[in-house]
C-alpha cells in the first residue's frame, strides 16, 4: 500500500479505515439487492454469506465500532471548525454524511432491532412488504443512493493521489454508477413480485409466518425506539453546531490577527483558526487535495515571517512534510493555527500546479559560487560508446560531489562533463569557508577517484575549479511550472572564467581574492595572479593551487609570506 495514503493524525486514519469498513458493508448490501436480477436462489445465497459476516458479534462489533467512529470523528470536524466556507465537493460531502443518520437510523430499527427484538426474521420480502409505495420506500431507496455518493466522494478524495485510481477513473465511475443502480432495479423488481404474492390472503398468511411480522404491539415498540433514536440522532447533530456556533462566537470576540499572503492579499482572521480556514473565509484561493485532513501537501505553505510564533508541527504534520523534504519553514495549512500576525507564501497554484517560488521574484545574496570542469573528456571519450561515456561521468560525480555536499554546498547544475555549485550559508564568510573546504575534498577525492582509474588501467582524470564570492540573484528562471532555482550574476561569469584560466595556467584551482579574504585568508599580492577576464574593468587577483588536496599547506605558507 502506498504509505502516501495512510498520512495525517491518528483521527485521519481512523477515518479512512472506518470509512473503508462501512463502504465495504454498503457494497455487500447493494450486491446483495441486485442478486436478484439473477434469481431469487443468488439472492438468498449471497444475503446468507452476508448476514453470517455481519450478525456475527465479531461483524456486528467492527460495523458498530466503525459507524460510531465515523460519525463522531465527522461530527467532531464540523464542531471544532472555525468556519463552514469550504469547496463544493466538501460540502457536499459533509451535508450527505450528516443526512445519512438521519434516514439510517429508521432502516436499523425496523431491520436489526426488529430482529434482535421481536425475532422478526427481516428478508427482502419482509421489507419489501412493509415500505414498498410509502414514503419510507422512497426515503429507503434515497439512502442508497446518499450512502453510495458518499462512500465514493470519499474513495475519490483518498484514492486520488495514486496513478491506478487516475488511469482507471473512467471505469471507476462506470461501475460506481452501475451498483446502486442494479441494487434499486432489484428492489423494485422484488417489490413487485412481492406485491403481487401478497394479493393472495393465504400466501400473506404464509408469508407473514414465515417473516414473524410484528403485530400492532411490536409495531408500536419499534415506532417508540424509532422516535426516541432519531431525537437523540437531532440532539447529536444540534450539540455539534451549538458547540461549532460557541467557539465561532468566542472566536469573533478575541482580537484577529493579520495574516499576508506573498502573492495575495492581506486579510484579518480569528486567532486559533486554521490557515486553510481563513483562506476559504475569505475568498483567498488554496489548493487542498484531501479536503484539508492533513494527508497530502498541496495546502503547504513556506512561513515568511511569524514562523517563531508558530505552534510546533504535531507527529503527523511533521512526518507529512518530512515525506517530500520540505524545507524547515514549510508547514501545513490545514493543520497550522496562527495566534500571531504571520506572512506566508501558497507553494501550490489554485490549478493545483506548483506556483512560482517566491524566490521566483528574485533574492540577491553573497554567496560563493564554484565552477568545476574535467579536462580532455572530449578527447578521452572519443569511439567510446555513449553506455561508457555516461557511467564514466556518473563514477566521477559519485567521487567529488559528496565533499561540496559535506561543506555545505548544492550542485546547482551539472553541464555535461561539469558543474556549478553554489554555498548558500547565513553569512559570506562561512559560504566562502565552505567553497574553500569543498575545493579541498574534491581534491582528495579526485587522487582516489584517479588510484581506482590507475588500478584499472585507465588514465587519470585532471579537472579545473574556479571559486568567486559576490552578488548573486537566487531566482526561479523559466516559464511557470517548468523554472528550476538557479542563480545569475556577474560573480557566476567570474567564477565560471577563473575554472577557464585553470587550463592555461596548468592548475587544478583558481580562487578570488574576494573568497580568501572574506574567509580571513590573508595572501600577499605576489602570491597572486592577476587575471584580465572579459567583462571586468579591473584585473582580478586570483590565488592559484596546482593540486587541490594540498589547499590548506599552501594557504598557510602564502599566509606567512604575507605576515613577512
């Protein structure tokens, strides 16, 4: 089972699996009615096996358990809500779930209290006779269709997130129409027939002795159990929305909060009310696949500011957003109770497409940016076939990626035989101290990587780096939906350029003066290059290492030229 399914609270699992129980008992139900299209002995066969599963104590516990359940987790959603304002299918949903206790609660009485009660042996014929053209035959057969609808927008919502539920939707909804349709051309066809019997005083004789139908007391006993259940079903119902009506009203009395959506508008909300509440509530448009359970993550959002002021994640929220890596500052929407004024950025569009980063907008940092190349591949990859050009780049990435992702760089991107990284830190120091580290463990990486080439026979790999600390502007570049994070900036050129000069210079590294100054590296001027790049006014002095995994030794002896 995709564990993608079974995310969220305890709550919501108990939901789905409660959910999954009682779908599966209104499934056997509706096949159970539409055996009778084959012949009466399949319907006696099939409601035989069923009524062994469910009138069982084990089946009649599990059912309980599971209704119950259901109806106190779904009343306790509507109660602890701070707002009613949701999408059309939630609510539709929520309206079915409530009216479905309503109507149930009948059918019960007259069925299994009938039968555990009065000894009433409850066939199809027996309920045929007692509702087939009243209008509790109509409210029965509404039941079927509200039950069905119900358990399938549910199914929908959970399933959804799968690809098999996707591909066969089409067939899903074929057959999802099909059930209950068969299962009420069953019970009319069956009621029919029955009615017909029942013209016959003798076969009604027979039948009624057959069923044990109640007499006027047993009828009356069932009225009075019905009437008593279905006020206490009203009173249930009534004692959600007063406690619902109660918090909304204490709720208005507090002070609201400020609440600013980067890329929307800034709107004032109860304190203690979820985030996806006060999107709803106020017409702000948020993506939530699951209806706001806490199961997917297309409601996330990245705090911008308030994160601090944040109650912690729960266990379920927590591991939701562990699942897709999301970044420390991304939280739930539908899970988040903001107390305090709170800026935040919706990751996913209205189209459920993720939207443009607000970093698409442009961030501007100081950051470190590392170029890296491998020499002569072109040459050395020449008649080979393309199966051994790639696991040879692949071998060589698996070497010196991991250093620039141990001092605390990303690849940005790799080109072909190269790449760019970039050593996004909180200051320009430590991003340059982390290049300078990376530089460092390529190279020792790099010596092992060529000790393995060696001992295979295969002539060493030489590379070129260029490390340059500047400006740089952090954005999403692209058309929407397809912009990868990347970076631009005349300190990428320049980094990109000194890893160029490596090669006429016949060094392994370049590193700018920028770099080793803002990592507290004092070099003097004659231990330096200095470089005509094009794009630059200025020559750039540049620092240059013939071998990598030798960078500290000889930061140090320029370090005591410079003392001298």
């Amino acid at each position: 089972m995709n564990s993608e399914l079974w995310r969220g609270s305890w709550a919501t699992r108990i939901r789905i699996v409660s959910g999954l129980i009682l779908m599966a008992y209104v499934a056997a139900h509706l096949i159970n009615l539409a055996s009778v299209l084959i012949s009466p002995d399949a319907y006696d066969m099939v409601q035989k096996v069923r009524f062994w599963v469910i009138r069982s104590d084990i089946g009649t516990t599990v059912i309980g358990l599971a209704l119950l359940a259901h109806m106190a987790l779904s009343l306790g959603k509507v109660a602890l809500a701070r707002s009613l304002r949701m999408p059309l299918r939630d609510a539709l949903q929520i309206s079915l779930g409530l009216i479905i206790p309503l109507i149930l609660v009948s059918h019960v009485i007259y069925t299994r209290a009938a039968h555990e009660v009065l000894g009433v042996n409850t066939t199809l014929g027996y309920i045929n006779t007692l509702i087939w053209t009243t209008w509790d035959g109509w409210m029965q057969a509404l039941l079927v269709i509200v039950t069905w609808v119900h358990g399938m927008i549910g199914m929908h919502m959970w399933l959804r997130v799968t690809r098999w539920w996707r591909a066969s939707f089409p067939w899903i909804v074929g057959v999802s129409v099909l059930i209950p349709t068969l299962a009420l051309v069953g019970f009319v066809i069956s009621a029919r027939v029955m009615r017909g019997l029942m013209q016959d005083p003798r076969a009604a004789d027979l039948a009624r002795q057959a069923w044990n139908f109640p007499d006027r007391e047993g009828f009356q006993l069932l009225a009075q159990i019905d009437q008593q259940s279905t006020l206490a079903v009203w009173a249930v119902l009534a004692l959600a929305l007063f406690v619902f009506a109660v918090r909304r009203t204490m709720a208005a009395l507090r002070k609201p909060i400020r609440v600013q959506y980067i890329d929307g508008p800034q709107v004032r909300a109860p304190r203690g009310q979820t985030l996806l509440e006060t999107s709803r509530s106020n017409g702000v448009a948020h993506t939530a696949l699951c209806g706001g359970r806490g199961r997917c993550t297309t409601c996330r959002v990245i705090v911008e500011d308030g994160m601090d002021d944040l109650p912690l994640p729960s266990e379920a929220e927590a591991r939701t957003l562990a699942a897709v890596g999301a970044p420390p500052n991304a939280r739930l929407a539908c899970q988040m109770r903001p107390s305090a004024p709170i800026s935040v950025f919706r990751v996913f569009a209205p189209d459920g497409k993720r939207s443009r980063a607000h970093a698409s907008q442009g961030k501007e940092a100081q950051l470190a940016v590392l170029f890296l190349d491998m020499r002569g591949f072109t040459a050395r990859t020449d008649g080979q076939l393309p199966y051994d050009v790639v696991f040879l780049l692949n071998r060589f990435f698996d070497q010196i990626v991991p250093p620039i992702n141990k001092a605390g760089g990303t690849v940005d991107k790799y080109m072909g035989d190269g790449l760019m990284a970039v050593f996004e830190t909180d200051t320009p120091s430590a991003s340059a101290r982390a290049a300078i580290q990376a530089v460092e463990g390529i190279g020792h990486a790099l010596e092992a990587f060529n000790e393995t080439l060696k001992s295979e026979g295969g002539a060493p790999v030489a590379i070129g780096i260029g490390v340059h600390l500047g400006n740089v502007v952090l954005g999403e570049i692209g058309a929407a939906g397809q912009a990868p994070r990347t970076l631009i900036g005349d300190t990428v050129n320049t980094a990109s350029r000194l890893e160029s000069e490596t090669k006429g210079l016949a060094v392994q590294a370049l590193i700018s003066e920028e770099t080793l100054q803002a990592a507290g590296h004092a070099v003097a001027t004659s231990n330096m290059v200095q470089l005509s790049l094009r794009g630059l006014e200025h020559p750039l002095p540049a620092l240059a290492i013939d071998q990598a995994n030798q960078l500290q030794d000889t930061l140090g002896k320029v370090g005591e030229n410079a003392l001298a």
